[in-house]
C-alpha cells in the first residue's frame, strides 16, 4: 500500500503535552490525504493495539465463509469490545506468537512494524508498531478487507466497552473528545508495575504507555491514531488525561466533538452515579485527577468533605451520570460557567 499523502507534515500542527514522546497520524479517508501526522515512522510497544493484527491473521486462514467457531468468536469478541489479555495470548499462543506479526507485516505491506524482542518472545504486548503503519492496518481494514472481516472487526471496535477487563477505563483519546460515531482500539502498559527505563533495538520497553487509536465520523471517515509515552511514574489518571489533551488539539475531518466544559477532577476512586446523590445507582469509577466532560449541574444531596462542601453535581456526558461536585473542579459548590441541567 502506498504511502497517503499529506497535507499537514509539521510537528507545529500537533500539540503536545511536555515530557510525553508521541507518534501521531490523522487520515482523512474522503480526501485521501493525512491532515496531522507527527513522529509517523516512530517505533512504540503496541500493548493491546496488536490484537488487530491478531484477529486479521486468525480470519486470514478462515476461507470464504468466515465461519467463526462460537467459543472463538466470544473469546475474539471480548479481545476486541473490551482489550481482554488472555483471549489474545490464547491466539498469540495457538497462532505461532511471532509468527503472527511476521505473517501481517508481508500481507500488508507494514514498513516499520516488528515482533516482541527475542528476550521476551511471549510478550505480545512489546511488538514494536509505528502511527503510520497503524494507519495502513486500518486502511486494509475499512477499503480492502473482505466485507465479513470488515464487519466483524469494525463492529466490535464500534461496540467498545467503557472498561476493559482488567478494570481500566479505556474511554480516552477519541472516546473522551467525539461524539457519537467512533470505534476504538486502545492500549496501555506499564500502569501496574513502572521499572527503570529499559530499551530493546530502540524500543522502550518500561515508560507508561497509552495509545489511542481507531476512526471517527460517519462513515469510519477519519483514522485517528496517537501513540504516547509518559515520564516514568506517571500516573493513569495523568497519561489519560494528556492524550485527551493531545487528541482535542487533532484536525480530524467528520469529528464532531461532544459540547461541555472540561474540567479536572480530585480524589481517588470517584464514583459517577445514575442520579445527583449517594443512592443513585454507580455507572463507573473516575481514574484519579483526570479531566471529564461536564455537559450542566443540577442540585441534588448535600455532600460534605473535611474541605468542601457542595449540594450541586455535575452532569458527565459520556458516562450518563452524575459526580459530586465536590470533586470537579477547584471553586466553590457550584461550578462556575457550566449551565444547570434542564
């Protein structure tokens, strides 16, 4: 597949937030050209971004009928909707491990995209993939995949839950910014357990990483695809709010952003709840101080903290609940510019 043109090639054109390394390629599948890209051939452990290539290999071999075997087709679906690690070293495992990306990289046509390092050939998550070759992955998908492929593949990442099952949010980057036609392919790594930096053939290996990738628009019109790496010891709730950042700064052709207020929250383990008080049913769980979308307020139960009090809660649009205000934002009870809900 031959290189997209580009109509934006400077890094001026992308905004990023100091210390974090990122790789960036925005494509415009109507105008066939790029309209940001940034560090495009840079190389970053995939993390989760790999199962795509996963689920392209196990389809490869499946013929013309794509019959999908009903235990293969729950296990592929939860690697896809909800980023699930063991459905994917399942595959990684029964699918020759490496062998897969090798497979992929001839099929289509990847230039920088490699296999875990032989130290750690188990290691899924380590394959090394670059925000241009992700483009081209997508690229096979949505224009030359075979039309079951497409639809299992897209229609999965359409349907994307909120958590995965590890229990991180994976609604950053192009779930947090737009609204409502998106699909997503997330990854993360190196939120549990950051080491010292280690770098294998150039790629680092340890640093926090947080990758949002996916389309936007009707359509699949835009691939959307941003890779980053965060200073070491950086937060969850930091590195997802940064790639938000990073992601609303895109020129992203058919993207409608979601309308509202962005604003930081405090506190850990905040709970979004179906109503504006402590008895309203808990959709989820905030990652600790990370900006949310506010749409309105609306009063509901007094809360009171050593420190703050407020009887307001802020309206969270994309997760169709409520958070005390209490944790939203630095003012008083009642945010400022934000309008109550109707």
């Amino acid at each position: 597949m031959s290189p997209p043109s580009a109509a934006t090639t400077t890094a001026d054109a992308v905004v990023v937030p100091p210390g974090v390394t990122a790789g960036v390629a925005v494509f415009d599948r109507q105008a066939g050209q790029l309209t940001d890209v940034l560090n495009p051939d840079l190389q970053f452990r995939s993390a989760s971004v790999v199962k795509l290539l996963i689920v392209l290999d196990y389809l490869w071999e499946r013929g013309p009928a794509y019959d999908i075997p009903a235990a293969d087709r729950a296990r592929l679906e939860v690697m896809l909707r909800s980023s699930d690690d063991a459905a994917a070293s399942y595959y990684w495992d029964h699918l020759g491990g490496a062998q897969i990306i090798d497979r992929m990289v001839e099929r289509l046509g990847l230039t920088h995209t490699d296999g875990p390092p032989t130290t750690h050939p188990g290691f899924w998550g380590y394959a090394a993939f670059t925000a241009g070759d992700t483009v081209r992955i997508y690229r096979y998908l949505l224009d030359r995949a075979p039309a079951p492929v497409r639809s299992f593949v897209m229609g999965n990442l359409h349907q994307a839950t909120r958590y995965g099952t590890d229990g991180f949010d994976q609604y950053f980057g192009i779930a947090s910014v737009f609204d409502p036609a998106f699909s997503i392919k997330q990854g993360w790594s190196g939120f549990t357990s950051p080491t010292a930096k280690t770098k294998v053939a150039g790629v680092d290996l340890t640093s926090e990483a947080l990758h949002t990738t996916g389309t936007v628009g009707t359509d699949d019109r835009t691939i959307v695809v941003v890779y980053t790496l965060h200073p070491n010891g950086t937060s969850y709730g930091k590195a997802y709010t940064d790639v938000t950042r990073l992601t609303r700064t895109l020129n992203v052709p058919g993207g409608v952003k979601s309308p509202g207020s962005w604003l930081t929250t405090s506190g850990s383990g905040v709970r979004v709840r179906s109503a504006p008080n402590t008895s309203g049913g808990v959709l989820g769980t905030l990652p600790a101080a990370v900006d949310v979308l506010v749409g309105c307020q609306k009063k509901g139960q007094l809360i009171e903290t050593p420190t703050r009090s407020s009887d307001w809660w802020a309206y969270l649009p994309k997760y169709g609940g409520y958070v005390t205000n209490v944790y939203v934002g630095s003012g008083g009870p009642k945010l400022p510019g934000v309008p109550d809900c109707q």
